[in-house]
C-alpha cells in the first residue's frame, strides 16, 4: 500500500502530458508576463495595510527589518521554486513538484492545501477591494445599502455583491485567455506601482529623523491603541499578536508574510510560458526583489512621515499623508490600492484553476475539469465552477477566523517544495535543470527552517482548522483520488498518451 501512496510520476511523463491537445494550455507568456504577474500579486493589501498595524503593535520603525526578514525567508523558497518551475515546466506549481519527488499522497495534499489557500486569498482581497470601493462611494456621496455591502462590523445580513461581482468579471477574463489577462495585469500593476513610488518619493520629503527614536522599541506605548480594532486585520488575520523588541521583529515578520502571498502563483504559470527554462526564474525572483525592495521603502518613509504610534491601522498611508497636511494623496493613494487588488484577485484566482487543472489531468480529480477551452485554450471548467465558488464565498461568507489559513498553507507549501529540491537532486541528477538553486541542501534546509519559524508563531486555532482541512482531503483522496489516479490505472488506452504526445480519448 505505501509504494502506491507515493509513486512519483516521471518528469518526462508531466511534460508528456503537456502535448495532449485536448489538456495543452496555450504558451503565450514571456519573462516580463511572469514579473508583471508576480508583482501584480504581491503588491496588494499589505503594502497599503500592513505597515501601520505592525509597526504599532510589534516593531516600531523596525518595520522595514520585519518586511526584509519575510523577505528573505520568501527568497529561500523562491530559489527552491526556480528550479523545479524550470525543471518541471506543468502547470501546478507546488503539487507538481512534489508529484515528481515525494509521491501521489504528499502531492495530493499539497494540491487540497493550495486550492484552499487561493481559494480563501481570492475571496479575502475581493472583500478588502470592496470595502475600498464603498470608501470611494462614501466619500463621493453614494452609499451602498447594508443587504448589499461588505458585512464586517455590520448586524446586518446581506451578500456583499461587490465582492462577488469582482471574482465573477475575473473568471471571465481568465476564461478569455492568458495573454489577456496578462495585457490587463500589465495595466494596473503599472497604475500601483506609480502610487508606491508616489509615495516612496513623495514621502521622503516629509521624513523628520525623531520619529525614528526608537527604532527598536522594547514596549508598546499607552497612546499606540490597538490595531485589534482594524476590520481589515481582522478580516485577513483574525488575530494581531502583541509584543516588542527584537522578538517583536520576527512576530511582525510572520504577520507581514502576508504582503509576500503570491510569488509562488507565478510557477503555476510555468505551462503557459513560451521559454519557461530561461523565464520562469527571472519571473519568480524578479518579482520578489522588486516587491521586497518596495516594501522596505515604503515602511521606512511611512515610519519617518510620522510616530509609528500614532500610525492608523485601517490606511496607514493614506493617513499619514493626511496627518502632514497633504489630503490630495490620500485619495490616491486609496484609488491606487482599490485598482491594485483587482490584480491580486485574478492571479490568486489564476493560480487556484492551474492546479485544480493539474490534479483533474491527473484523474486525482475528475478528468472532466481537465479539458481546455477549444478555441481559447483556456482550463475553462474548472475556472468557472471555482469562480462562481469563490463569488460566493465572498459574498456570504465571513472570513475574519478562516483567513489565517492562507498564511499556514503557503508556508506548508514552501516547506514542501524545499523538501522536494533535495529528494529530486538525488533520485534524479540526470535531469536537465536550467537554474539550480545554489548550495543544496543548505538553502532547501534553510527554508524548510524559516518557514516552520513563521508558522509556530500563528495561532493554535489555525493549526486546528488546518487539521480539520488536511484530514477532509485524505478522506477525499482515498475514497476516490487513489483509485482514479492516472498511474493507478496503469497505462489503461483511454488515460495514457500515445507515443510522441499524440491525442488522447477519454
């Protein structure tokens, strides 16, 4: 039985499955697609949110050390994910790699795990856009009506249509075709990158050095507040830990990790890369030095504009801007962060149908899911049931408990694809590999380590929700993953490719 829960399937059989015209995504993608992708993603709510909350509760202007600090631990796993992106250029990213080297049930896992991770990130950043769009409306004199509004802080029972509506005109898009999505990422990443350096350079004008005194602080001031009273931490974290110091850096640390959510959706795109060997490496560590880079200047010029103790929680930006006389770049600033999400929403969304396309082609998920679109070569079946899913979800759902889960799944998926790289060097060190990550294992082990850190320092009541999810995806897999694989049924006419790669019924 446990030779069957971990079969690996051949790297050469994954790319031999990339060929059958009726499961083959449609290459369209360059270098560029992939960093304009991964930015798109990573640049969302964090850099607009984040930097107040944890700079008042656990880090002082020690900020810019917390976002360099998830910095570096992505970077680790960044370098993991380049070279099993270009060696195992298929659609999936995390589950794909860790079919090839850990097995079937490992893989299985890491699938369940990521379509709940993009599943709960998409719904959490179409909520957070629609509460930016009804501050809009608000300032403008329109109000939403409650039944129809986003439903944080509200006793109100509604659906909020805003959200849904977002997910649904994304799935669209996704449906249309790559290369779509990618000229309208291009757009607006280019809209909120021109705020962050608005703000970056704006900013640095408005610095005064006292607000740096401390830079470290060892204890929380009386006049900081709570950022516990911010619906928007509450919504994507449902927690906010409290302490200060050296130790604060590294808790504020695994709470920012949130900002760096995305990078890794890049190497689901490894399929639809025209040169993924050459691309998917600069795509994937380019968008993180960018953003990585980005988030510790803005943190840095935010915490001088002024006292990170009196930093708001809700639009630190914004606010802070507001507080030194110049309103005009609030709303900017704001308009900046309602555009950038829509970009968050779609790759997050993007990244959940590659996967659930890779698992379907597979026969651990039925195979119905894994046929593209005829003309648009788009997985179009799987991309509309979740977007409709997810529609839902954000609409009626509330996500301030569950949202945690999208941090504790991306690093369980680091730590996978960590482990991954050094199995596959030495099963497999004929493979022809692109880019290697550098001094194997000691990288892999390092980020094996840095995300575990990350994880410890999430609540107990995540480790338990993510049981509860892990232990629903066995009972899936056994009851009917395992006997529908496709390595299960063993090369059966109807579910293997023919030689060269040829068409396939089903």
């Amino acid at each position: 039985m446990s030779s069957t829960l971990f079969r690996t399937k051949k790297v050469e059989q994954s790319i031999l499955d990339t060929e059958e015209p009726e499961h083959a995504l449609k290459k369209s993608l360059s270098a560029l697609d992939l960093t304009v992708f991964g930015v798109g993603v990573i640049i969302g709510t964090g850099i607009f949110v984040l930097t107040g909350t944890v700079a008042k509760n656990n880090a002082g202007p020690a900020v810019a050390l917390a976002f360099a600090a998830a910095g570096v631990a992505c970077a680790l796993a960044a370098l993991c994910y380049a070279e099993f992106a270009s060696t195992v250029p298929v659609a999936g990213s995390a589950y794909t790699f860790s079919y090839a080297s850990l097995g079937e049930l490992p893989a299985w896992i890491i699938g369940w795990d990521l379509v709940l991770e993009f599943a709960l990130g998409t719904a959490v950043v179409a909520v957070g856009w629609s509460g930016y769009i009804q501050s809009l409306m608000d300032n403008a004199g329109w109000e939403m009506p409650a039944a129809l509004g986003s439903r944080e802080g509200s006793d109100v029972f509604g659906f909020d249509i805003l959200a849904a509506a977002l997910v649904l005109v994304l799935t669209v898009i996704l449906v249309l075709g790559m290369k779509l999505s990618a000229r309208i990422t291009s757009l607006v990443v280019a809209i909120k990158v021109t705020v962050v350096l608005v703000v970056i350079i704006a900013g640095a004008f408005l610095i005064k050095g006292e607000n740096y005194d401390p830079f470290i602080p060892k204890e929380k001031p009386v006049e900081a507040g709570s950022s516990l009273d911010s619906p928007l931490i509450q919504l994507m974290f449902g927690w906010a830990p409290s302490n200060f110091g050296v130790m604060g850096i590294f808790t504020a640390a695994s709470v920012v990790f949130f900002a760096f959510i995305g990078f890794d959706v890049v190497a689901t795109a490894a399929e639809e890369t025209r040169n993924p060997q050459r691309d998917m490496p600069r795509g994937i560590l380019g968008s993180l030095l960018i953003c990585t880079t980005l988030y510790v200047l803005v943190s840095i010029v935010v915490t001088g504009m002024q006292h990170y103790s009196r930093l708001s929680v809700d639009a630190p930006l914004a606010d802070a801007f507001k507080a030194t006389g110049h309103p005009w770049y609030a709303g900017f600033i704001s308009f900046g962060a309602a555009v950038g999400l829509t970009t968050v929403c779609m790759i997050l969304l993007l990244g959940q149908t590659r996967v659930f396309f890779a698992m379907s082609r597979d026969g651990l998920l039925p195979r119905f899911f894994s046929r593209v679109h005829p003309r648009f070569k788009t997985p179009h079946r799987p991309t509309i049931l979740l977007g409709v899913i997810i529609a839902i979800l954000a609409g009626f759902t509330p996500l301030t408990e569950l949202a945690a889960l999208v941090n504790i799944g991306t690093l369980f998926a680091f730590v996978v694809v960590a482990i991954g790289v050094i199995i596959l060097r030495r099963t497999r060190p004929d493979l022809p590999r692109s880019f290697r990550t550098p001094w194997v294992p000691v990288i892999p082990i390092l980020s094996v380590c840095a995300s575990l850190w990350l994880m410890i320092n999430l609540p107990a009541e995540t480790w338990v929700r993510f049981g509860i999810w892990m232990a629903a995806g066995f009972l899936v897999y056994f009851v009917y993953g395992r006997s529908h694989s496709r390595l299960a049924r063993g090369g059966t006419p109807e579910e293997q490719p023919t030689t060269g790669g040829g068409t396939t019924t089903s």
